[in-house]
C-alpha cells in the first residue's frame, strides 16, 4: 500500500478548501441575482407653466391632478386674518378633496384666495392648490399665469367644514375618519330646546312674585 506523505495531504487540504470558497462565492452572487432590487422613491415633476387656459386645463387632467392622487396628506392653510393651518390625512377626505377638484372652463373671476392646498407624498409636496371662497381653483406653478381651473362650490364648503372641525373638535361629531358637519344643528336645537325651559322657570317665578 502506498502510504500518503504530507506534502500531498496538504495539498489536498488546500484543494478542497479552495473547491469550497469557490462555491460560496458562486453561493453568493447567485443570492444577489436573485434578490429584487431597491425600491427608488418615486420622482413626480413638477407643475409645468401654462400658456393659456386651455393648456392649464390640459396639464391639471393629464399631470396635476394623477400627481394629486399620489398624496397621502394635505395641509390646508387658511389665509387672511383668522389664519389657520390643518392637516389631514385620512384617505376618505382625501378622496373627497380631490373629487371636489372638478376642471371645468371658467371664466376668472379676479378673486382673492382663502385656502391653500399643499398635497404631499410622504415629506415631498407634490402640488399646491389655491381656493377662493367660492370655490374657483388652480394649481400654483412655477412661472406664468396660474389659471383658473373649475369653480364647485362643494370644494369651498368642504373645507370649510374641515377647517371649522379642526378648530372646534368634539366626541359626537367624530367617526374614524373625519368630522359630520351636519351634527351642529342638532346642537343648536339642543341649546334653543334648554334656552325655552329656562323662559319658562323665569316666567313661573315672575308669577309667583305677582301673586
């Protein structure tokens, strides 16, 4: 039998240490092929200029307003001298908010604005939306005329209650996902309701003193 030296046993040994770090590096670059690669943030441009209101209303329906529909939070400022600043980010306000952006050709009116809409993706602004107290709209841009893009009243009492909500919250106008603007009658009733017992008391009392 022939008897195995050392010299040859380690080479081996070396052999088969390398025949195994070859296979952990193939290992490894097939784990790297496999593995999906990083998701990159989106990248939405900015509002581009308009030229007219035509164009305006072209970009708000092909750019703005899909742009608009990738935020997950808005800010609504309230300018003027009771200014104010909310912040929403519920989807089905948001939805709301951007179903009441309606684009309809109209004429500009020269009016002053009482809320700006910042839309946000995550930390980013995406759009900034003016609003005049009526409900005419437009996206503000970088340069050029910022145009006016509809007129929906909807839109201004919309935010109006989000804006009055905010500012006075309360258990029984709550739900999961925003304020019911329409409890506030009930409210009234309910303090008209206490102001006629109270009459009432005054008037007994009167009574009583006459008798």
């Amino acid at each position: 039998m022939r008897r195995t030296s050392l010299a040859e046993l380690l080479t081996r040994i070396a052999l088969a240490c390398a025949a195994a770090a070859v296979l952990l590096v193939c290992g490894a670059l097939a784990a790297e092929e496999t593995e999906p690669p990083a998701k990159e943030a989106e990248v939405i441009p900015p509002p581009k200029a308009a030229e007219s209101q035509d164009d305006a209303i072209t970009l708000a329906k092909e750019e703005d307003l899909p742009a608009i529909a990738k935020a997950n939070k808005v800010v609504i400022k309230q300018l003027g001298p009771d200014e104010n600043e909310i912040t929403i980010g519920a989807r089905e306000l948001l939805k709301q908010i951007r179903e009441a952006l309606t684009v309809k050709k109209t004429e500009p009116s020269g009016g002053e604005n009482k809320y700006t809409l910042t839309f946000f993706l995550d930390d980013k602004p995406i759009r900034e939306v003016w609003v005049y107290d009526y409900g005419e709209w437009g996206i503000t841009r970088n340069q050029g005329p910022e145009w006016t893009l509809g007129r929906n009243e909807k839109l201004a009492d919309l935010i109006d209650d989000l804006v009055e909500a905010a500012d006075n919250p309360s258990d029984d106008d709550t739900d999961d996902e925003g304020l019911e603007a329409d409890d506030d009658d009930d409210n009234d009733d309910g303090d008209d309701a206490d102001d006629d017992d109270a009459g009432d008391d005054d008037d007994d009392g009167e009574d009583e003193d006459d008798d």
